[in-house]
C-alpha cells in the first residue's frame, strides 16, 4: 500500500533532455588548473609573512613547503634584500609610569618603507610577551626577524613578532658581586647556524681595572658558556652592533666619550667566542673633541661622530676588517635649530641615499646629495622612549619534540 499524501505517481514530470554539451562546459571550469611547483614557490616566496601563514592552511603540501628549511631563508633573503624596504618595521617603545620604580612599556611598529617614501606613517599596537610592570624594558638587537630584549637587564626573551613566537632564555647568573654591571648582544653564528646572546658583566666600580666575566647563550643548545674573563680598565658603552659574524661594542678608558684617544672598538666572534679590536676611522694626529656612537648602516660597520654638536661625521667600514676602507660617507651639518644637541645613530640609507635617524622624539631624512632634511610624520604616537627595526621573517630556530 502506499503512502498516505504521495501523489506523485499520479503526475509524473516528464523527463528534460540533458544538454551534454553544457555540462562539460561546466565542469571543465570547476577544474583548477595544475601549477608548476617551482611557479608555485616562486609565487610564494613574493608574499609578507602575514599571508603565507594563513596559506600553510591551503594543503599539506603548502605547509611542507612553506615550512622547509630552504624556503625561510630564501624568504628572509629576498626581503632583507627588498631596495624599498617593503619588510622591515620599527619598533616605538611609549613609556607609561605605573609606581616610582616600575613602568608599563607599550609597544607599537609601522612600515619603514612608508616612513621613507610617504610624508606620514601610521604605527600600530605591536603585541608582546611578558607584558606588565618592569623597572626597564631593553632590545637588545634584531637578526634575521628575531628580536632580542630583556626586562630589568636579567630576563631574556627571543621573539619573532611576525609569526609572534617567542622562548625565554635560560638565566644568566654573573659570578661577579652584587654591583655587576651587564651588556649584552645579540648575533647570528653563520658557521654553527647559531644564534646567540652574549652577556659581559663587570664590576661597577670607579676604579681603573674591572674584573669582567664573558658568557654566550646558543639557541642550539639552549645552554650559557663561559668564555675568557679579564681585567679591564675598559667599560662597554650600549649593546652589542652584529657585523659579520662578531659582536661590537665601543668601549671607553673614561667615563666620559668625549675624546678621540679614549674609546676603541672591542669584538667577540659569536664562532668561537675569542675577543678581539677593530680598528677605528683614522681622522687625524692629535686628540679631538667628539662624541661618538657605533652602529650598524646597511650590514656595515659604522660610526657616528659628533664635533661640538654643530655637526656629524658618518663613516662606514666597507671591508670589514680592512682599517684603510673606513670611508666618510658624508658630513651632515646641523641646521640652527639642531645646534648644540646629538644627533641619534641613523637606522638604515634608502635606494636614493638618503640616511634616516631619530633626534629628540622626531624622525629626520638626510639628503647628502643637496644637504636637505624631511620631516616624516608618525601618528598615533605623541612620544616615544628609543626604537629598534627588525625584518618580517618566518626564522624559528627553536624546535621542540
């Protein structure tokens, strides 16, 4: 019997002639078209961090490829290498105090390029671990997208922002006293294929010899060494500047940096953790009046000296190594409003040539072509305590089981 309400039987549709051609024509436009592998890699490898992150969601095979050893460093290549400056951000550290010995550090970033080629910029809240009340919050250095920093000059942090992982490090315990003073650095090892922070301590004391104790951290093997310790009558100014597989720091026989015959350039290879000196930029016989600053232009040595505050020597190691290859790159001379203050150490030169560097809260571009200065503007951020840049990666070298 059938089913009570079912009449179909009494009316039965008639049947519609199928138009094979037109199924065909639909199907056939379903299809995705099979790419190449290597095209696929090649398109990959032209897209920002953010995009391939979501993509290693597309396929197995995309997350493979996307997370293969090879692939993240032709990345990070192609981007350190971008003339524009398309992957590399700073950071804004704004500071907002909390009680008389501990503030709260917001951080926020924003596209160098923009900073370069555009007259306004827009920085954006930047996420990080560990957040909340410290008495400082310090970067140490940036290689390869991995940010380095450290809270109250103790706790140590690796972090990527553009994947935002992040590992603390084990501690490091100085064996000297109580009054150890601690400078850090942070590189990348090309030999071992290491990162690696390395920590020298000294004795705070007004005396001319220090007892200084040299540690180095290894990703690889997630542990601190002790390296050569040694009596000093040297002290080390700022963090370490990474070139060429050695850390460096300008040091001082004084407490002030105001002559050219008190401060050198003292290295520590991050390979096999011997110390070494760098020679500085010859200006001269005799002592001069200066105040100087290392840093890092380009993937160059350079120093930045300041004559009476009126106006700035910018020199650059093209050689490393090679005393004879320091090169004055140019002579900026301080416009009236910029006499009798220090210009900060420039953060990187554009395709044009033009040097970019921050003085007093405000972001200025040199022009050593026609002398001239631009005024870039960063909004959403009134002020900010320093500012460190690094480069959009997918670099993890932390693995865990």
């Amino acid at each position: 019997m059938e089913s009570e309400g079912d009449f179909s039987h009494l009316h039965p549709k008639p049947n519609k002639p199928t138009n094979h051609a037109s199924t065909s024509i639909q199907e056939s436009s379903l299809k995705i078209p099979v790419l190449p592998e290597e095209l696929i890699t090649e398109i990959l490898l032209n897209l920002p961090v953010k995009s391939l992150l979501q993509f290693r969601c597309v396929s197995k095979s995309w997350l493979s490829l996307i997370s293969s050893p090879k692939f993240v460093k032709t990345h990070l290549s192609l981007c350190a290498n971008n003339k524009a400056c398309t992957y590399h951000r700073l950071i804004l550290s704004l500071v907002q105090p909390v009680t008389t010995y501990s503030l709260i550090y917001h951080l926020m970033d924003f596209s160098l390029s923009t900073l370069l080629y555009d007259s306004v910029t827009r920085a954006f809240d930047l996420d990080y671990p560990m957040k909340g009340p410290h008495k400082s919050f310090d970067v140490v250095g940036s290689v390869n997208g991995l940010v380095c920093f450290t809270f109250d000059q103790k706790d140590l942090f690796l972090w990527n922002p553009s994947i935002r992982k992040f590992k603390k490090l084990p501690d490091f315990i100085p064996k000297l006293n109580f009054r150890s003073c601690v400078m850090y650095g942070f590189g990348y090892d090309e030999v071992h294929d290491d990162y690696k922070v390395v920590a020298v301590s000294r004795t705070s004391s007004y005396d001319i010899s220090h007892q200084v104790e040299v540690k180095i951290y290894s990703v690889n093997s997630d542990s601190w060494r002790s390296t050569h310790d040694f009596n000093t009558g040297r002290k080390l100014i700022k963090w370490g500047m990474s070139v060429n597989g050695k850390l460096h720091w300008a040091s001082t026989t004084s407490h002030k940096f105001d002559s050219y015959n008190v401060w050198s350039i003292q290295s520590i290879d991050l390979a096999d953790g011997k110390l070494g000196k760098v020679d500085k930029p010859c200006y001269g016989e005799g002592d001069f009046d200066l105040e100087m600053c290392l840093g890092v232009l380009g993937s160059d040595l350079s120093v930045f000296c300041s004559y009476q505050r009126t106006q700035t020597d910018v020199w650059v190691m093209k050689e490393y190594g090679i005393k004879e290859s320091w090169t004055k790159m140019c002579i900026i001379k301080y416009p009236n409003y910029l006499v009798g203050n220090r210009l900060c150490p420039p953060f990187c030169m554009s395709s044009e040539g033009e040097i970019l560097f921050e003085h007093g809260l405000t972001f200025i571009i040199y022009n050593p072509k026609d002398d001239s200065f631009r005024y870039p503007t960063v909004t959403n951020c009134d002020s900010f305590y320093w500012e460190n840049m690094y480069i959009e990666s997918l670099v993890w070298p932390i693995f865990t089981e």
